[in-house]
C-alpha cells in the first residue's frame, strides 16, 4: 500500500512538474503583480471620461419661518469654466496616453531581467564546461611535470604554478555551481513549477546578428516607451496648466430654479380688526370673542377700538408666480488673469525643458549602448580568431616546428584556446546585456504575447 502510494506521489509530481523553457519563462510576465498593476492602471485611464457640463448640482432647501408654512426648493447648477471641459479632455487622453506607454516600460522592464536571467544561466554552463575542460588540461601538466621531475629542463616553480592554479579551478568550478543555484533559485521565482532548467541556447541571436541589428546605428523615435511616456508627460503637463487657467474662467457662479410652496393650513397672520370686521356680516366673526376679550366692547355701536389678533391666510399667487429664477455673474473686469496665464507660460516651458532634457538622456544613452557594443565585439572579433587558429591545429602545427613535441606547449596553447573562449563567451555577456538594453528602449520587449524578441530585434 505505502509503495502504492509513494508510485502515485511520484507520477504525480512528473505531471506537474516540467522542464522551464523560453515559452514559460516569457509567459510569466502577465502573472506579475506589477504587470498586473500597471494594467489596472492602464485600463483605468483608457475607459475615458464622462462629459459634463458642470462642476456640480445642488438641491436647495430652505425654510421661511418656523410656523413651517412656507417652504422653497431649488435645483442649482455650478457650470463648468469656460473651455474648462476641452480641457480635461486633453488632460484625460494625456493621462491615458501615458500610462499605456507605461505599462509598456514596465513589461520591457520586466521582460528584460527575465531574459537577462536566462542568458546569464546558458553563458554561465558554457563558462562551467570550458572551467572544466582548463581543469583536465591543468591535471595533464602537473601529470607531465611529474614525468619530467628528473630531466634536465624540470623547472619545479612550473609545478608549483600548476598546483596552485588547480586549486583556483577547483574554486572556479564551485563558484559556477553556486551561480548556477543562485540563477535557479531567482528563475523559481517567477516560474515556480519547474523541475529543470531546458533554455534552448538557439533561442539567443548570433553576435553576427547583432551586429547587423546595429549596422547604420538606431534611430530613437517616438515608439521608444520611454519617448512615449516623455511626450504623454509633456501633454499631460501642459493640459494641467490649461486646466488651470480654464477654471479662472467662471464667468457663472451658478444658475438655479426653484418653487416657493405655501401650506395655507399652516399660514396665519397678525391683523388689526375693528367691529365691522367681527360683527354682523364680518369676515372676522369666529374672532368676537377674541376682539371684545381685547376691546372690552360688546356690539358694534360705539366700539371704536381695534385689536391685533392672528388670522388664517390664502396662498393667492398664479402658479407660475410660485416659481423663481436664480442666477449669479462675476465681475471679471476686477479681476486679473494676467497672473494664471504666466503660470501656464511657465508651466509650458518647464514641461518643454523636461521634455527635452528625457529625449537627450535616452538619445544619449542609446548611442552610448550601441558604441560599446561596437568596443567589445571588435574584442570579441580578437578572442574568436585566436580560438578558430587553435582549432584549425594551425598554431599546433607552429609549435610542433619550433619545439618538436613538447607536451607541455601543446597544453598551453589548448589552455590558450580555452582561455580565450572564457573571454569571449564573457564578452559575449556584455554584449547581450546591452543588446537586451536597447531592445528595451525600442519597446521590443515591450510586445506581448510569447515570442523570441531576441530574434525579432531592432529592424
């Protein structure tokens, strides 16, 4: 039963786990919490804006009096400045603009320490094997100087030499193996379901190929990310700044209208009555009592006093009375705009200058990239010859007419070759890092979906 469950445990785990290819490891970056989100943040700005007319509607409400007889509602507008709507359009669209060229500098930004990764683990076992090859030959010389401890030509510094040297490889080799695991270990983490490490060395170009990728040098345009967000930078800048002065501009503080409505149950009024209005065929006759409680009269003959009491009253307004209008200007021939449109002069210029200071940098920058891929590929040129003589036995043939067969210039020339495909393959990792660099800024690494941009490169 346990052997049972161990064979499912076991086949279990080879169905999940799989080999880490270019495919996986490219695929990884949609699963970035930072990719995410700067995808929210994209999808935020470009769902676009709704257009309103004003900046805010009020409902009103005020109360005349506490006999709550008389009560006015008002619907008010604030409108919105004048030109104060086109221009949070254009401020809106800048931010849309650039936060998707954002999120392209961010999967460039992402992309490119994944491929650096990947590139850094295949140089680092090419590095692994030729450390090992100049270990075998380092053991073949001390095993020849040992044959040769009793000649004549023995130089025992040269075993010592050798000796030392064995140990350096021996800590070369490890230090390999440990850069191998650190790789690993940073790869796990953003492919964390892998068994081993299967990056297909062909997936990288040539150096023959980028060389070609740069042959007339690289033209930085505006589908540069970086160029892309400096340009969205500067819009939004000088939108804000026109947003600025579009709100000097209400002319209207607001508009409203409103309805004045009466409760006539609830409506009295103080009035002074004489006698005609409470005796006989007054309108006031519910009030006698009132009146001659005040008056001391009792019938209307030689009452001549009044007295204040309250009385019911009549909406009587037409309907139309009952509304009202309410409408405020500013007087802008007291004010001065004169300040907020140097804020934006300003402003203008201040985006303009950093505008122009982000284009020298990344031009700068660029034609820095290309000129020292250009400095170590003629040394990489150098490296690469010297291997091919050793090769081709055409410096082995040298060495056999100038010293006969003496194994152990034999050895040093192979260690030679070996020596110098080290310096090369190290070369070689400048040169991707700064081919990897300049993909980055052309927005190559930008592009989605899993594809070899290293193949695609700049043109």
């Amino acid at each position: 039963m346990n052997k049972f469950g161990l064979a499912t445990l076991a086949l279990s785990a080879a169905a999940f786990a799989s080999p880490l290819t270019w495919d996986k490891l490219i695929k990884s970056v949609d699963d970035d919490p930072r990719y995410q989100t700067a995808q929210k943040r994209a999808e935020m700005t470009s769902t676009g804006r709704s257009t309103k007319l004003w900046d805010k509607l009020e409902l009103r409400y005020k109360l005349d009096g506490f006999s709550f007889a008389s009560h006015d509602f008002e619907l008010r507008v604030v409108p919105k400045a004048f030109g104060e709507g086109s221009a949070d359009r254009d401020h809106w669209e800048a931010q849309a603009a650039y936060q998707k060229a954002h999120l392209a500098a961010d999967r460039g930004v992402l992309l490119y320490d994944r491929y650096e990764r990947g590139i850094h683990y295949l140089l680092r076992q090419r590095m692994n094997q030729l450390t090992k090859e100049l270990y075998q030959v380092n053991l073949d010389r001390i095993e020849v100087l040992h044959l040769k401890s009793g000649s004549p030509s023995f130089n025992p510094q040269e075993l010592m030499d050798a000796i030392e040297k064995e140990a350096d490889l021996r800590a070369e080799l490890i230090s390999d193996s440990t850069s191998l695991e650190f790789y690993t270990v940073k790869l796990h983490q953003w492919v964390p379901d892998f068994d081993t490490v299967e990056l297909d060395s062909s997936w990288l170009p040539s150096i023959e190929d980028v060389i070609k990728q740069l042959e007339g040098g690289v033209t930085v345009d505006e589908n540069f990310p970086l160029m892309a967000m400096a340009a969205g930078k500067l819009k939004e800048e000088k939108s804000k700044a026109r947003q600025d002065m579009a709100s000097d501009r209400d002319y209207i503080s607001h508009i409203g209208i409103g309805y004045s409505m009466k409760i006539e149950s609830m409506m009295e009024k103080y009035k002074d009555l004489d006698a005609y209005d409470v005796y006989g065929t007054g309108s006031y006759s519910d009030y006698k009592s009132e009146f001659e409680k005040e008056t001391g009269c009792t019938s209307q003959l030689g009452c001549t006093s009044t007295a204040r009491v309250l009385v019911p009253e009549t909406d009587n307004r037409k309907t139309a009375d009952k509304f009202f209008a309410n409408l405020a200007f500013r007087l802008p021939f007291f004010d001065s705009n004169k300040d907020s449109q140097l804020r934006a002069q300003v402003a203008d210029l201040d985006a303009e200058g950093d505008y122009m200071d982000d284009v020298r940098d990344i031009n700068q920058k660029v034609a820095k990239l290309v000129e020292e891929i250009n400095s170590l590929v003629s040394q990489w040129k150098v490296q690469k010859e010297f291997v091919e003589q050793v090769t081709s036995n055409s410096i082995f043939e040298q060495f056999a007419k100038n010293a006969g067969s003496d194994p152990l210039l034999q050895l040093r020339a192979r260690e030679s070759a070996i020596a110098s495909n080290v310096k090369a393959i190290k070369l070689e990792n400048e040169i991707y890092n700064r081919y990897l660099a300049l993909l980055q800024y052309a927005g190559v690494l930008s592009e989605e979906g899993v594809l070899n941009h290293l193949q695609k490169g700049l043109k």
